[in-house]
C-alpha cells in the first residue's frame, strides 16, 4: 500500500474516533492539510468535503482509496490548469458567484478566521467593499498574526477601552470597529431582546421618526421578537441601525411593501413552521431575494430604550430601536398637517397674548380704554378675553 493511501486509513481511523473526543480535531485537522497538499491543494471546504464524504462510508477497501485518490487527483486538474488570476480579481469573480469564505480564503492562502470570513461574507459581498482593499486588510492581519486577537476583541462590550484594541489599531487594520460592532449585533441574535414598554419601566422615551430604511436581515424565533438590521441615509452617509417589533408590527411593514414584502412574508412563515424556527434564524434579504427590502411606504415611530444610571435614566448608546407606532404615508401626512397648523395656532396665540402687553403701554401713556383696545387690535371683546388670558399664562 502506497504512502498516500496509508495517510487516508489513518485520516479514515482518526477521523471516526472524533467522537470519542479521542484525538483533538486539530490533528485530523492538520491531516487534512497534509492530505490535500500533496496534490497541491488548498484547504478550502469544496476539496476537504471529498475527505469528509470519504470518511462518511461505513469501512475502509482499497476499492474506496483508489476511488477517494482518483477523485483528488481529477480536482487538482481542474484547480491547478483553471486560469490564473491575481488575489484581487480571485476576490472579484468569488463575489459575483457569492462563493463561499471557507473555500476562498484558503485558495488565497488564508485561514477561515472570523475576522477574515467577516470581511469576505460581510464587507466584501454584502457592503461592496473594494475587494483590493479586503485583501490589503487580510494582508496586514496575516502579517501582524492579529487572528486571535481580534477574536477575543469581538466578544468584550466596551472594547475601545480594552488594550488589545489599542494594539489592533496601531497595526493600522482599518476595519475593527466594524467587526466588533458585527459581532455585537449578532449577539442580539443569539438572545431575541424582549420588548420592555417605557411606561411600564417609568420612563419617557425620545421619539423618532424613521423612513426609507434599507433592510438586509431580518432575525426572529418563535418566542422572542422579531427585529429588523439594516440602515438609513442621513446626509451624504448611511448610518447602521437595528428595530425591535412584534411579529404583528412585521407583518403590517410587510404588507405595506407590495410584492417584495408579499414574498418574504410568505417565506418567515415557511421559515416559522419549520423545526429550526425553535431557534434565532437570521434571514439575509439579499441573497435570498435579490435586493435589500426597502421601507418607502411606511414611516416608523421609534425609541431606543433606556436605562438607570443612579436616579437618572439614560438613553442606551447603541443604535438599537424598539416600534411605538407604524403610520402609513397618508397617516404620516395628516399627522404633518396637524402638528403644522398646531403650531400655527400656536403662533396666533402668542401674537394675541402678545397685544395685551401692547394695550397696557398704551394705557400707561393715558390712552383711553377704548382707543387701547382699538390700536392693539382687540377691540372685540372676546378677543380681548382670550389676549388677557394667554397673557396671565406667561405670567
């Protein structure tokens, strides 16, 4: 029996033994490695499931090995003759084919780390990150080994004050306080926030009014709320953002976004009935429908949540946000003219309150009572009423 077929049985055998925790996962690891390379292979997760397929059969027969042997040999054909392309174009045709981060790292000659996968599957393939500048990022923290590092940074809430975060950006890596902040968010997914209503904690919410918000996932279970990632132009930039509703609430956004909204509703109820809706599923809008679902019909009134601090409350510093209220656009409209003409009203009632100041100058300079009314405009007698009273209010 040849060397390579011998490294397979000891794979095959060590492999299965995984499950008896009996060697440690990196050795079969470093196997695999060793394996794929002596036919110049890389790492990468479409040529390790040859092995994991292989290692998946209830025995071990030379039938088997010649068949897993020939089966490599045909794969690095095919990768070793494809056309050559630099790192930055590989980058570009893998964000086209949205392929997946564990095979192209290693193809690139990088390990699937979670900095470097967020960087592929995030900036590069959802934020249209140059993909010349993704691979100078993977450049500078392959150099400085920076992987465990910024590992153990992603999980730590206030990491700007932690020192590992000072050395990440003296070594000048561009995009940590994305990665951290990611990693943050997708903790929320992990434990759904409930919804904790401000009267019922005793405070008074900051309302804001969001609309045309970008929408790129949606994340729900079936106990906790469902909430919405995405973001909203402000000016010349785009601010991230995460809303928490209840499941009522999506549904009426939903519905408020014609086909599009029509569609992924019918897709969170396939996802709901489903045995994995028992935990936090995240639904990532535009690679399961093409684009990213746009709120133009709808404006949401929203709060962010806050907190004690001593006797104070104090507004939560992430940009998190828990639904008061969905208008529709023609609701929004007529909430606009009303809260437009109240300030009118408010400004004639300031004015007439105004005119009472003005009629007692004029009676001080020995005006008549009569002719004071007439040249402050109040010589109706209600109006003289109302002007007397507003100005007893600012008193």
């Amino acid at each position: 029996m040849d060397q390579l077929k011998l490294k397979l049985q000891e794979y095959y055998h060590r492999y299965q033994q995984l499950d008896r925790a009996q060697p440690a996962k990196e050795d079969v690891g470093d196997m695999e490695n060793d394996i794929l390379s002596q036919f110049g292979l890389p790492a990468s997760k479409r040529f390790v499931q040859i092995l994991h397929d292989f290692v998946n059969h209830g025995q071990v027969t030379d039938h088997l090995l010649n068949y897993v042997s020939k089966k490599l040999r045909s794969a690095a054909r095919t990768y070793l003759l494809s056309p050559v392309m630099s790192d930055v174009e590989v980058l570009g045709h893998a964000r086209e084919q949205k392929r997946s981060p564990y095979d192209v790292l290693p193809e690139l000659g990088y390990a699937a780390h979670t900095y470097a996968i967020f960087l592929v599957a995030e900036l590069l393939y959802h934020r249209n990150m140059a993909p010349a500048d993704v691979l100078e990022e993977l450049k500078k923290a392959q150099h400085f080994d920076s992987w465990g590092e910024l590992a153990l940074l992603s999980g730590i809430q206030n990491y700007t004050g932690h020192e590992l975060y000072t050395k990440l950006k003296k070594q000048q890596l561009r995009f940590v306080d994305d990665f951290v902040q990611f990693n943050l968010r997708q903790s929320t997914v992990k434990a759904p926030v409930k919804r904790a209503r401000p009267a019922e904690e005793g405070y008074l919410p900051n309302y804001r009014t969001i609309s045309k918000m970008q929408v790129e996932e949606i994340v729900f279970d079936k106990n906790g709320n469902p909430c919405l990632f995405g973001k909203i132009r402000t000016g010349n930039r785009y601010n991230r953002l995460s809303i928490g509703l209840e499941f009522s609430e999506l549904n009426q956004v939903l519905t408020s976004s014609g086909e599009m909204g029509a569609a992924i509703s019918r897709y969170l109820k396939k996802k709901l009935a489903g045995p994995a809706a028992e935990k936090p599923t995240v639904i990532d809008i535009r690679t399961a429908f093409g684009k990213l679902l746009r709120l133009d019909a709808c404006y949401l009134e929203v709060y962010k949540p806050q907190h004690r601090e001593g006797g104070d409350w104090i507004e939560d510093k992430e940009n998190f946000y828990f639904v008061e209220k969905i208008l529709t656009k023609k609701e929004f409209d007529k909430r606009a003219r009303e809260l437009e003409i109240k300030e009118k009203i408010q400004e004639c009632l300031e004015l007439i309150g105004g005119s009472y100041v003005n009629y007692q100058r004029l009676r001080r300079l020995g005006v008549t009572d009569e002719e004071a009314k007439l040249r402050a405009g109040l010589q109706d007698e209600l109006l003289f009423k109302l002007s007397s009273f507003l100005h007893k209010l600012k008193d």
